[in-house]
C-alpha cells in the first residue's frame, strides 16, 4: 500500500506566517523542521484558514525554540537528531485538540516541548511520554553511540523548559511495560507519535497496544519509518484509511474516521 499524496494544489504558506515560522525554524537551528502544510492538511482536514491561523502562532515560539537550543548546546549537542516535524505536532495538536496525547519516544524532548506547548495554548489535554533512556558513556558522545543518548547529568526531556513541565506525564522505562498499563488508564487517545525503538515488531507492538483507545478522528504518527518495514502501512490497511508521508521523509501518519 503506498502512501496517499497529500495535495498540492494549494499556495505555499503566505508570508505573513512564512517569516515568523522561519524565525522559529532558525532559532530551533533544525534546517528540516519547516513544516509541511499538505502533511497537516492531509492529517487535520482543517480549512486553509485554520491551518494559516495556527501557524502563524509558531512565530511566538522563538523563545521556546532559543529554550531548547540553548539546552541542547549546553548537553554538547551543537547539532542534534530530533523529530522534524516539531511544528507540525504543534499544529496538529492546536487543530485537533486532544484530550490525551501519548508519545512514545523523548530523548531530548524537542516533540515533548511542541505538544506541550500546543496543549497549554489549547487550555485543555495532557501528554503522556514515555522513555527508556540511554546513558551517554562520556563527558562526549562517542562515534558509536546513538545520538540519541542522554548526556551527563541529564535525564530524558532535559531540553524542555521547566515551565512547560507542569502536568507533563513522563515515564521511564520500557513501553512493553509502560505503554499498556497507559492505556488502560487512557479514556481514549487523541494523537499518538511513535519515536522510539525502530524495529518492525516494536512498532506493531505500539499500534496494536493503542488501537483500541483510538478516539474517532485520531491522527498516529511514526518517525523512521525506514527501519520499520510494512508495519505502519499494514495498520493503514487494517483501519482501512489512507496514510501520509511527510515530503520525502519516512515520517508518516494517518487519520482516523471521525
């Protein structure tokens, strides 16, 4: 099954919200995380003017985004891996406004500081993370270590600043524990990103643990798709809906029916 294409037929994002976003995007340092407004649209279905709307509100996140980098430099991370999408789960978030959203993966926090900041924008809804954290070795990270590792004296999420962090449901350790004792506890889940461990059964594992607490009109996403064979297509096809690749990435999501 291969992925529906978001439509392009729309302009490009206007430039009164394409310069603030640019500022946010150069204060984030991440040269990929312009966002994609066909990936939103396709993932929201929200009209152009909601989705204009709310991206125009990423420009009052460049000191969010000096926050991260700043943290990010100060864990020896001068260039880091991070999710590249970070104002797209903004925006979803703002469109969409879910109770409840679970990720599965943080490091950093980079994709924890969008939703949270959507969420307290949205005045409603909660994040529920969950990591299983990997120690740096040294003072540096080594040439052979994940660049997704935890520095020295940090913990997973330590880029997000402390005044987001309230409400903020983080949880370490394994999702093969984690992830199912959430979701019985869940009423229901709203936006779910998978970001952690990139293996095939990993990430069925994930998909078939959150299905059930699936609200109608629930958008699950999926970083690295690359590494995950079939798995996220084959979910498409089980729910029945198309799904969405993020330009040329291996970012992908879907929507739920409402």
């Amino acid at each position: 099954m291969t992925p529906a294409l978001a439509r392009r037929s729309r302009p490009a994002i206007p430039a009164r919200v394409s310069v603030p976003v640019e500022r946010a995007r150069r204060a984030l340092g991440d040269p990929r995380a312009s966002p994609s407004l066909p990936w939103i649209e396709a993932l929201s279905r929200a009209s152009r003017s909601d989705m204009v709307a709310v991206l125009g509100e990423i420009g009052d996140l460049v000191a969010l985004e000096e926050e991260i980098r700043t943290a990010q430099r100060a864990g020896g991370r001068s260039g880091y891996a991070q999710i590249r999408a970070p104002f797209e789960l903004y925006a979803l978030v703002r469109l969409l406004r879910p109770d409840h959203v679970v990720e599965a993966g943080v490091s950093s926090g980079v994709s924890s500081a969008h939703f949270l900041a959507a969420l307290r924008k949205n005045r409603h809804g909660r994040l529920h993370s969950i990591d299983q954290p990997t120690a740096q070795r040294g003072a540096r990270l080594a040439d052979d270590e994940s660049p997704v590792a935890i520095p020295p004296g940090r913990a997973s999420g330590w880029a997000v600043p402390s005044w987001l962090r309230d409400g903020w449901d983080l949880r370490l350790g394994p999702a093969e524990k984690h992830l199912p004792r959430l979701v019985r506890e869940l009423p229901s889940i709203g936006v779910f990103l998978h970001d952690d461990q990139h293996t095939p059964s990993h990430l069925r594992f994930e998909l078939a643990t959150i299905q059930p607490k699936l609200a109608p009109g629930a958008v699950v996403l999926a970083d690295n798709t690359a590494w995950t064979g079939q798995a996220f297509p084959a979910f498409a096809r089980r729910l029945g809906v198309p799904w969405f690749r993020r330009r040329r990435s291996d970012l992908v999501g879907l929507r739920l029916e409402p």
